[in-house]
C-alpha cells in the first residue's frame, strides 16, 4: 500500500508541475484561451476516445468481462448517491438560485483529465480499462442528466442522441467491440492510437494549467459555496461511497479504481455546458478551481483511507 501512496503522490506532483507549464504557457502568451479551447477539442474528442480504445487492446478474459461489469455497476452506484445528495442540498425551489449549476458540479467528476493519468501510473492498462467505465457511465449521464439540469427545455429525443452519440460512450462501443471479438487493431493503426492515448497527461494537465491561469484564485477562495460543494465532491461522497465499496467483495485494486473516479474534482465540463446554456458558469469555474487544487491532498487521503480499512 505504502508504494502505491508513494507512486499517487509522486504522480500528482508530476501532474501540478504540468499544469504549471500550463499556467505559465498562458500566463506568457504562449498559449491563449483560443488555443486552450482547440486543445481541449483535440483532447476530448481525439486523445481521450484513443485512450479508451487503446485500453481494450487486450484478449477477451472471462474474469476481465466481470471486472467491467463490477466497474458499471460500482460507477452507476457512486453517480446514482451524488444524484440524490445533491438534490436534497440544492432544490429547485431552495434558497440556491444557481442549485443546477451546484448539482452538476456535486455529481460530475474529472474522471478524464485527473483521474486518467493516476489510473495509468498505479495499475497501467487494467486501471485504464476500468477507468474507461467511468467515463463512459459518466458521459452519458452528462450528456443527458447534466443537460436537463442546466437547460430544461432540451427536447427528450436530443437528450437521448446527446448521450449515446457523444465521444466517451462512442469510443467505449469501439473498444468493448475489440475486446468481446476476435478482432483486433491492426499493428499500424494500433500504435498510432497508442500514440495518442500517451499525449492524455500532458495535453490534459496544461490545459488545466491554462483554464487555471484563467481564473481570480482569490475571488475562488472568497466563495463560501464553494468550499460547500469542493467538500461534497472530495470528502464527503467519496467517504460515503467507500464505505459502501468496503462492504462490497471487490478486489482492492478495483475498488481503489473507482474510488480515485469517484473522489477525482469537479468536471471542467460543468462551467464549458454552464457557458453554453446561460447558467452560474463562474461559480462552476471556481469551484473546478478550488477543488482541483483541493485534490492533491484529498485523493491521496482516500486512497490511503481504502487500504487501512480494506487491505
């Protein structure tokens, strides 16, 4: 346990020091929010899906299919207790005029950009592969759940394309296609995917690096809010939800899997989709702001936390 602790901390070090290649790319006029932007585009809709496919470039394993399985339905379980909680907190009709914005900060994490490259340092493809789960579970409750909270007039059957044609649950049919068949990538195709799976880390962390740049950290740390809801998304749930893992039989290597998922900071998503529908995205942006910072000290504590209580 004590070298999986020393290789999570050593691996966010490596991941802030990225980020604060970012921060000065942007803060020099290296990189501009423009360019951020077009980053961001390449990473969700190139590196990510490449990653998720590289992932399941393996032989179909009976025991790995059940691991899948165990991934969906620990992923469906953590997503479904932030749905609730954040709905008892934040009401519609509460004192929280921007409670759509705290319910989607609450319930989507930055399973992708921060929880990725920790899966691929700990465990390598098999924390990918699983890893993989959670983002495609993710996507579609993004493109749908998270959706119908910040736009309530989205019509049903564009709530429905939204999250089944979107590049995470695309990317995951791909490689679950692979993985349940005979077929594979051939070997020219396959290490260019390869290849693009490795930019994750470094494209992700500058581009967080450069979102950060972006934001008044003084005015983030000012928002009483915001310490609320970056401790709903980084203590409390995550607490909630290993408990419940540990009162599951779940190998510890899953478990841990999900549990740096689940414990991962508020979605860069939820101020993107804030911005588009109209929303409070300032509040969305500070508390990625505060919780992504937060996360350096949080995860590590959780995953230190699941192996004393669960071996």
């Amino acid at each position: 346990m004590l070298e999986n602790i020393q290789i999570l901390v050593s691996q966010i070090i490596v991941m802030f020091l990225l980020m604060g290649v970012g921060y000065l790319c942007f803060r020099f006029k290296y990189l501009n929010n423009d360019g951020a932007g077009q980053m961001s585009l390449i990473l969700t809709r190139i590196v990510a899906p490449s990653v998720i496919i590289d992932s399941f470039q393996r032989e179909f394993d009976p025991a790995l299919g059940m691991d899948l399985l165990t991934a969906a339905g620990c992923t469906i379980l953590a997503m479904g207790l932030s749905i609730v909680v954040s709905h008892l907190l934040f009401r519609a009709n509460g004192p929280h005029k921007n409670f759509a914005d705290k319910r989607v900060c609450v319930v989507f994490t930055n399973c992708g950009f921060m929880a990725l490259p920790l899966l691929d340092a700990l465990y390598g493809s098999y924390g990918l592969f699983l890893g993989s789960t959670f983002i495609a579970v993710n996507n579609v409750l993004l493109w749908s759940y998270g959706v119908s909270q910040l736009y309530r007039d989205t019509p049903r059957g564009q709530k429905i394309r939204n999250a089944i044609f979107n590049p995470g649950t695309v990317s995951f049919a791909i490689g679950l296609i692979f993985f349940l068949s005979p077929l594979n990538l051939p070997e020219i195709p396959a290490t260019c995917v390869s290849y693009l799976a490795s930019l994750n880390t470094p494209v992700a962390m500058i581009i967080l690096g450069a979102f950060l740049a972006q934001c008044d950290l003084r005015s983030c740390f000012q928002d009483k809010q915001v310490y609320f809801v970056a401790a709903l998304r980084l203590l409390i749930l995550p607490l909630i939800t290993m408990a419940i893992f540990l009162l599951l039989p779940l190998g510890s290597t899953l478990r841990n899997t999900m549990l740096i998922s689940a414990a991962a900071p508020v979605a860069m998503a939820c101020s993107m989709f804030g911005q588009v529908y109209g929303t409070d995205y300032l509040f969305s942006t500070r508390a990625v702001a505060v919780s992504t910072i937060f996360s350096a000290v949080t995860i590590p504590l959780m995953i230190t936390l699941s192996g004393l209580l669960g071996g």
